[in-house]
C-alpha cells in the first residue's frame, strides 16, 4: 500500500536571484556572490522535468511559485511554455495552481491578459507612496519604481488579475504602519502582506536598514489599529490572518509562524533542490530535479536537520504564553543573536516585535476571533436549516426554485444563498 505523499509546493528561481532593480536592503545584493555555474534562465530539458516530475506525484493541488529575483525576466513566452507543459503532464481534473512574485517593471498588457487568462495569483511588491517606495526599491541608476508598479497594478485590474500587495517592512518605515495602509487602502487594494526585512551583516548581526525588533511591534500595533479603525472586514492582511486563522480553525497560513517546516521545495535554474528560499548556501543542497525523486526530497527536509530546525527554539519560547501563535518565528531569524551566546541563538530576532504586538491586542484578536467562529456557527446552521426545508419540499412534492426566497431566512434568493 502506497504511503500518503505530505502536500508541498515548489518555489521555482526561473532566473536566479537576477533582477531590474537594485533595492537597498535586497537580501540577494548584501554578501551573496552570484553562482556563475547557474544558467541565466532555468533551460527547457529542467523545466519539463521538473513539471513531469511534480504533476505526477497528482497531489491535491499542484502549486508552482515563481519567484526571484525578477521571475518575469524568463519572458512571457517561458510561463507559456509552462503553462503548455502543465497542460501536457498534467491528469484529467488535476487542480494546478501558479503563483507570481514580481515589481511590476515590465508588467505590460500581454502579460496581464496571460496571467489573468491562466488565474496567477500575483504578488505585486509595493512599499508604500513614492517617499517610500522610491527611496528603497530602485534601479540600476537610482531611479524610483513606483510609477512603473502603478501602472502594472492598473493592468491587473483591468484584466481582473488576482493579485496581493506585498510590503517589505524595514528601518526607514517601521514607524509609519498606518500612513502605508491608508494609502494602500485609497489604491483600493484588499489583499495585504507585509514582510518583515531581517538581513545578517558580515559579524552576523542585524544590518542598519533591517527592522529593528521593538520597531516591528510598534508596526504591527499601528497597523492593527488603522486596520480596525477602517471598519474593514473585507480586508485581509495576512499576519493577522494567520493568527486568526490558527484561533479558529487550529491551523494558519504563513510557514514562519507555522508549528514546522517544510510545506516547500526550492527549485534552482538548474534544478538544483534545497529546503527553502532563506535556506539555500550549498550544505543545504538536497538534490537535483534531473536526478532526484521530488517525493523522496520532500519527506527527507521533513524528517532529518531542516525539518527539526522549527523545534528547537529556546527555553523561553517553550515557556511562552504565545507559542502557539509564533512558535519561535522562523528558523533564518533566529541566526541574527541579540548579543550573542547559544541559547540567544535559538531565540528569534523579532521575538520583542511578536510579544509586543500580542500583549497588547492579543485580547482583540480573540474577540474577534470569537465574532468569527459565532458567524460560521451561524452560517452552518442556516444552511443545514435550508437543506431540511429543501428536503421536505421535495418529499412534498414541491421544489424550491432558484430565485425563491432562500429557505435559511438569509433574504436573499435561494441561488445566491444556500442554493450555490
């Protein structure tokens, strides 16, 4: 009998870590030296493998991530390949889903009717207004970016691309949380990421353009508070549904607050596999797609050293009131010592940030999670009220219609309600 394949995505580096611009505080720009062995761009022979390879594990849902670097410098004619491959190796009614990480740069109407045609979900990088913007994510010469990832933004909704903004969140707009989100919610933007920019120097402490620890706190309070000021529930900001999400249903979302690692594969141009984007300087090299088989690459980064990096984190987090909302943040963090010694090691760098945040509003967001599981209570229990109705109707000889009036007492029509 077949042992149960753990679900995982690929994350793809098409191009490497080649990009367009020239951000300041760019993890692939501080003390990493381009490996000249990697091919410009991920050739044919390794992509179809890799497609091949992955279609035929037939998990539940098949996620190719495309990231960088810049993904988009492959060209649109390479995601046409891959969308043609995907199409060749993939099963009747196998659910394939492609997701793009890009700036934005060379977004132009081509690719957004691509992307919308084949639903990428697209992260489009966006720091905030121009002061922002512009003053970190640059080009090659200085330049700003931000008019250019405007303009693919507009593309996207013209074409009705899914797409989430993602925001790096660093030493220059840590305090300015609720500037950036106002101004992001007039954009009229609903899907919202921000990440927080932690970077080792040389002697291995935090750079001076990183987030500094209580920094990231104060973000995550200011924007927990323009965000319920805003009235908006329609908007999602993905930390806070993570922990939401992990509140209600038991499980999140975000891999650096998960409980463990490994929902990932890190694909090389040249097919080479390592356990994660913050995790891929040659001892962590655990094959080559060429060569390898993906499932047994997978269950190797769950079981042996990667795998156990999650758990071990200090005493203190063990004995955290919070831990199950954080669980010692990411392993790559927790290189990047205060001041030193091992068990300062095993101990993240946002940590301050984390406790911060959860001290203050970890009330609020219980309450609110609370609302939540009542709304689903609710919900289940009009729809189940709905389906008896419809049931005896039936027996009765009758039928409720689609644009009757739904049974469950929503007052909306039955197709709109119960009857989807």
């Amino acid at each position: 009998m077949a042992v149960p394949i753990e679900p995982f995505q690929l994350l793809i580096k098409p191009v490497g870590p080649r990009c367009n611009l020239a951000c300041r505080y760019c993890f692939y720009s501080h003390g990493l030296e381009p490996d000249r062995s990697l091919p410009g761009r991920m050739p044919d022979d390794v992509l179809e493998t890799m497609v091949r390879k992955y279609l035929a594990l037939r998990l539940p849902v098949s996620v190719f991530c495309w990231q960088g670097g810049e993904p988009t410098l492959a060209g649109l004619d390479f995601f046409r390949r891959v969308v043609e491959l995907q199409k060749r190796h993939g099963g009747d009614g196998q659910v394939v889903s492609n997701a793009l990480q890009t700036n934005g740069q060379v977004i132009d109407a081509s690719w957004a009717s691509f992307l919308a045609e084949y639903r990428f979900l697209v992260g489009l990088s966006i720091d905030g207004p121009s002061a922002i913007h512009d003053a970190e994510r640059v080009d090659a010469r200085g330049g700003g970016s931000l008019a250019n990832a405007l303009r693919a933004a507009a593309l996207f909704d013209e074409h009705r691309v899914e797409y989430n903004i993602l925001t790096v969140v660093h030493r220059g707009n840590q305090e300015r949380a609720a500037e950036i989100f106002r101004w992001q919610l007039s954009q009229g933007w609903r899907h919202l990421q921000y990440i927080p920019c932690v970077e080792r120097g040389d002697d291995g402490r935090a750079t001076d353009f990183s987030v500094t620890p209580d920094g990231y706190g104060r973000f995550l309070c200011d924007l927990w508070q323009a965000y319920r000021e805003s009235g908006r529930r329609d908007i999602g900001i993905r930390t806070f549904d993570h922990w939401l999400s992990r509140k209600v249903l038991g499980q999140g979302t975000l891999c650096t607050l998960d409980e463990r690692c490994g929902r990932y594969l890190l694909v090389k141009p040249d097919g080479g596999l390592f356990p994660c984007d913050f995790f891929f300087e040659p001892q962590w090299r655990l094959g080559n797609v060429m060569s390898d088989d993906l499932a047994d690459v997978h269950e190797r980064v769950r079981r042996e050293r990667f795998g156990g990096l999650k758990g071990a984190c200090s005493q203190e987090c063990r004995q955290c009131r919070h831990l199950a909302l954080c669980y010692g943040g990411c392993p790559k963090d927790r290189q990047t010592p205060f001041a030193g010694g091992d068990e300062d090691r095993r101990r993240s760098y946002l940590c301050e940030g984390y406790r911060l945040f959860l001290d203050r509003h970890g009330a609020e967001l219980d309450g609110l999670a609370e609302a939540i599981r009542r709304e689903r209570q609710a919900m289940a229990e009009r729809q189940a009220r709905a389906a008896r109705q419809v049931r005896a109707a039936a027996a009765g000889g009758g039928a409720v219609g689609r644009n009757d009036p739904c049974p469950c007492g929503s007052g909306l029509k039955y197709k709109r309600c119960c009857g989807k």
